[in-house]
C-alpha cells in the first residue's frame, strides 16, 4: 500500500537538533562567535516544519508590504472595470467625441478576444492540475 506524505515533508526539510554542533572561535577583533551546522544556523529549539526569518529588520524599519498589496489591489480594480467597460458598457455608451473611447466603443476584436481566451485557460488549468497530482501521488 503506498503512504502518502504530508506536503510539509516535501516543503521543509526536516532537520535534527540533536546533531546540530555548536563551535566557540575568537574573531579578529577577539569577540566571541558562536556558531552552529544546524540547517538554520543556531541549535535554537524549534519546531521540526517550521520556518525562521533569515533576515531579521529592525522595528525602526518601514516595512513597505502593506502599500505594494494596496497598489495590487488597486491595479487589479482598474483593469478589471476597464475591461468590463470594453466589453460591455461601452456598446450601451454614446459617441463620447473622445477617440480612444470611441474606439474602445466601435471594436469588434478586443472586446472578444478575453472570453475566447477564457477557454484557453480553463484547458490549461486543468492540465496543470493534472500535473500536480501526477507529482503529488507518483
């Protein structure tokens, strides 16, 4: 009978405390550095699938991840509604007198061109689907 492994056996590698070393050196400048073999640089005790930071940034640090999420959020917003109006409200519009909206308004390519993509990609998505299971259960 095949046992399947848990997906965090594949994603972090398990590593033993109980052989990590710890050596003593004297550097240069005659301070002491500690340092270890373990997989994550220090014998600190910690859970076995579990990830440390490697690199640790001050509080005083401004941490910028917030503003790049709020920017691809509004990024996402804008696209989507400007291809809704494409495809959709711009054929209830009238002629604005602005050219790119009114070639937005008399297209016949574009405003196709994402739904019939749209069948494209479910076959793909089905496909990479596919592959993972045959990865996952092989």
């Amino acid at each position: 009978m095949h046992r399947r492994r848990s997906s965090k056996s594949i994603l972090f590698p398990r590593t033993n405390a109980t052989t990590a070393t710890t050596t003593t050196t004297l550097n240069y400048y005659g301070n002491v550095n500690n340092t270890s073999n373990s997989y994550y640089g220090s014998s600190s005790n910690h859970p076995i699938y579990t990830r440390r930071s490697m690199a640790h940034l001050p509080e005083t640090t401004f941490d910028s991840t917030y503003l790049w999420g709020y920017a691809l959020l509004v990024a996402t917003a804008i696209l989507f509604f400007g291809t809704l109006y494409a495809m959709i409200g711009s054929k209830f519009v009238p002629d604005t007198q602005i050219e790119i909206l009114d070639w937005i308004k008399h297209d016949e390519y574009y405003c196709l061109l994402v739904p019939i993509t749209a069948i494209v990609m479910i076959y793909f998505i089905v496909w990479n689907w596919m592959g993972m299971k045959f990865f996952r259960h092989n």
